[in-house]
C-alpha cells in the first residue's frame, strides 16, 4: 500500500506542528460555542410537586383523574370506604393525593371517583409495593406499657376523643388553598426517630411509629409547617401535651410530647408561626418532638413533604 493510500489514522508522516495547526483551527471554530456554554445560565431545577409519591404502606400515590375540562370531580373515596380524598386541580388536570396506610398489604388498590352531575362511579387503580421498616427496642417506664385499669380507661376516652379530631375534614374557600403543599421542618434538630419504625416497648411489640421524631432542649420553639386552624389542644396519656392542625381537605398534623402549648382551639396559624414548645411529656425517653402528618384519615411519612 502507497503512502498516499494510507488512512490518516495510520500516516506517521503528519507532523506534530501539522496536527497542532489542525486541533488548532477546530478550537477557534468551537471557541464561540464554548464561550456561550461558559457565560450560559445555569437551567432551572425540575419543578417538584408536593407531596412526593411513593407507593408504599405509609407513602403518598398521586393519581390522575382526567383532564381540567372535564367534569368536576364531585367526590373520590378510598377505595369502598367512605372517606373523602384530597383532590387538587390545575391547568392540566386533577389529581387525587391518597395517603396509603401502613397496614396496607401490598398489591392492587384502588380509589372510587365520583363526578358531579352524576354518573357511574369509576374506579382508578394503582399498585402499593412492598417497604421493609426498621425495628427499634425501648426500655420506658412499666406503667405505659402494662396499663392500670385506670389508666386504661383513659386511654381509651382519650382515644375516642382524638378518632373524632383525626376524622376533620374541611372544605377551603376558593383561593384560601395553599399553592404548595410543601412544608419546612417544625422544629430544627437531629431526627431520632423515623416514620414507620417497629417499636419494641420492655420486649412487647407494638404498632409502627406513626409520624418523624425530632430531638431538641425541652422548650424549643415548634413552628406550623402549614397555615392552618387549631382543632385539638391536650395532654393525653401515651402523647403527653399535644396540638393537631387542620390544613384543609383531609390534611391534618400533630405535636406531642410538647411542654408548651401556646394555642386555643379555633386559633389560626401562618406557615412559620411558633405555636408550641419541645417537651417530654406523655410515653418518652426524652425531650423530642414526635411530628405527624395525616392524610384521607392515614398516618404518611412527613418526609414525603419537606426537602431532603
């Protein structure tokens, strides 16, 4: 084979000077672009919505309903039983925000939607995927796990009582409705304890946490993560001092443990307003918050709905 034939890759008679001449030459024709990508401003971040799906016992599953020009949606349950989901709507389309309880077996579920005007109701399915929790084991004082007779009458006032809180659902005027439901973290501190953890109480297995566990000094400021009303002021037996909030429409967050409570029933709060303090008050082994979030009558995991 000629010298003249060869392919280039294999010519070692191109100079260096010559192959420098041609990096050269291409370097001053990309120099425009590159001088763009330099002074080009950086693309905004994906818009989030909140909050964040995950379809798992104790997670959030974010379910179209159908297009904005539809009909509206007169009412959407969970699945066959009579509890009112959170809807929202847009320029595109509604959606229904589902919480998913941490006793649901994982598998197919389903909403039922209703739209006004009437109609058949329609079901919308989705999938609940498995999620294995930690366990966690807890020495605290013997009282609060083998109850008295006493104090299990309490208990079981007390739990009656807040079922009638946790089922509040309240429809929001037009424009009242927060645009986001994205929340800031309640109270600054190290995360003790996650949601969904299994606790072993004196070596007796009880429920899954239910909410996130906050440690910080007795008496630190807790700030409302949402606008929302005051529903329940109390100290009850296993939760110690305790507020819930109303956000509207089903979404609903508590504050145990508190050892301030600096709110009345039917007091509005700003998202950002302090409304109570870090306590150790009811079943604790120290001073925490214990954050929960509550959705269509279900615990969900309030991480779902702050940054990581």
């Amino acid at each position: 084979m000629s010298e003249s034939a060869r392919p280039a890759f294999l010519h070692p008679a191109i100079s260096i000077n010559r192959r420098s001449a041609l990096v050269g030459a291409a370097g001053l024709l990309a120099q425009p672009a590159m001088l763009g990508l330099l002074h080009a401003k950086p693309l905004p971040p994906a818009p989030t919505v909140w909050p964040q799906a995950l379809q798992v016992p104790g997670g959030v599953a974010r379910l179209s309903l159908g297009p904005a020009a539809t009909r509206p949606v007169a009412q959407v349950r969970q699945g066959d039983v009579d509890v009112p989901l959170r809807v929202v709507g847009d320029a595109i389309e509604w959606t229904a925000i589902v919480g998913i309880p941490l006793a649901a077996t994982p598998g197919d579920a389903f909403i039922t939607v209703l739209a006004e005007g009437g109609g058949s109701p329609r079901l919308v399915h989705y999938t609940v995927a498995h999620k294995q929790y930690k366990e966690q084991h807890l020495q605290v004082s013997p009282r609060t796990v083998d109850l008295s007779p006493e104090d299990q009458a309490r208990y079981e006032r007390e739990r009656e009582h807040q079922a009638g809180v946790m089922a509040t659902f309240t429809e929001q005027p037009a424009g009242q409705a927060p645009a986001s439901l994205r929340m800031r973290v309640p109270v600054p501190g190290r995360r003790s304890s996650s949601f969904g953890l299994r606790r072993v109480f004196n070596g007796q297995p009880r429920n899954p946490h239910s909410g996130m566990d906050i440690a910080a000094p007795t008496g630190t400021p807790i700030v409302a993560p949402l606008a929302g009303r005051v529903i329940d002021v109390g100290d009850y037996f296993f939760s110690g001092g305790t507020v819930w909030l109303d956000h509207g429409r089903g979404l609903l967050t508590v504050y145990a443990h508190l050892s301030s409570k600096d709110v009345r029933v039917g007091d509005v709060v700003k998202a950002g307003d302090a409304f109570c303090k870090v306590g150790a008050t009811g079943r604790v082994t120290g001073p925490h918050l214990h954050w929960g979030v509550m959705l269509n009558r279900t615990m969900v995991d309030p991480a779902l709905f702050i940054p990581a």
